[in-house]
C-alpha cells in the first residue's frame, strides 16, 4: 500500500480518477459521499463504482484512456477549474500534458504497480496473450522473441500499444470487453 495524505476534495472542482482501483483506496481512508464534488472516470467500471459510492456527478469520456478522458474534460469543463488526478504512480504523464494549461491542475499517486515479469512458460502455454497496460507490454518485450514470436497479442489502447512494437491488434474501446470484441472480430476476419 502506498501512503497518501488525501486533501479535501470539496476543495476541487473536479476529481478525475483513472482507475477503479484508485477509487477504491481513496475509499479505503474517506467516505466519498461526504463530499460533493464533480468525478471524471475513466472506463465504465470507474464510472459505475464511483456512482454506487458518491452523490457527486460523475462523467465518462468516449475514449477509455488518459487521452481520451482528458479531451473530454477539455470539452465539458470550464477552463480555470481545479482538477484533482487520483492515480497509479506508474500512470502516464497525458492527462497532465492536456489539462495543466487550462486548469489548475494537480494530481495525487494513491497507489503504486509493482511490475513483476512475464512468465515465459505461461506464455508459451498460450496462444493468445491480453496485454491490459504499458507495464504488462514492457515484461512481454523483455521476453525472448520466440516465445511471443506465434501468438496472438491484444492490447487494450494506445498507451499500452506504444510498448508493443511487435505486430498485435489494439482494442478499439479500451475495456476488458473491448479486447475480447478485437479478438472476436480477429476471429471472424482474420488478422491484418
């Protein structure tokens, strides 16, 4: 567990959280319903969860990732706004890239990820390999080239494919199920 001195969040206008399990640990040490503030989620989950556990409004972007979520907070919110990011230590660096010029901008690490490495005989042992972060594609590059050299590898988004340069399809909704729809379709049409 990473320690973390959560400020208030009534002192923001808006809390974005990019992963269910950021919103889980500042869970853990706060009730979120004691505060009434805007949230941004990531993916559907986030979005669901943080609708179980606020009363505070809670937005969804098109785009499950970084990029996608902070064009469209760029898109909903107005300019100046204090935004709170509450994320992974090991998160990218876009969203701050998009939202720091506009609004005032901050973000908190409420949890790290450990990266640990691929398991080559696990991979061997199957044909497909689902690659759901920048860090799980890293341990698979570090793989020797044949064990990963026949199969199938789907990633969840751009953040994740830009660690993978090695052929793979990429999901077009960056979800869990949007993998499983990319190797459904591969399954159907072929690779290409």
């Amino acid at each position: 567990h990473r320690d973390f001195e959560l400020p208030d969040l009534n002192d923001y206008d808006t809390v974005v959280f990019t992963s269910l399990e950021g919103v889980k640990r500042v869970a853990e040490s706060v009730d979120l319903k004691s505060f009434n503030c805007r949230y941004y989620a990531i993916g559907p989950k986030t979005r669901d969860y943080l609708k179980e556990n606020t009363d505070g409004q809670v937005f969804l972007g098109t785009k499950f990732n970084s990029e996608g979520l902070g064009k469209y907070i760029i898109e909903t919110l107005e300019p100046g706004s204090k935004v709170l990011a509450l994320r992974s230590s090991a998160a990218t660096d876009m969203l701050e890239k998009l939202l720091v010029s506009d609004y005032d901008y901050s973000e908190l690490h409420v949890y790290d990820i450990k990266s640990l490495p691929a398991d080559p005989d696990l991979v061997k042992a199957n044909d497909v390999i689902f690659v759901v972060s920048a860090t799980c594609a890293k341990s698979i590059m570090e793989l020797e080239p044949a064990v990963i050299d026949d199969k199938i590898i789907i990633s969840i988004g751009p953040e994740t494919s830009k660690n993978l340069p090695i052929p793979h399809i990429m999901a077009d909704s960056h979800t869990i199920q949007g993998m499983l729809d990319a190797y459904i379709e591969y399954l159907w049409r072929g690779y290409e």
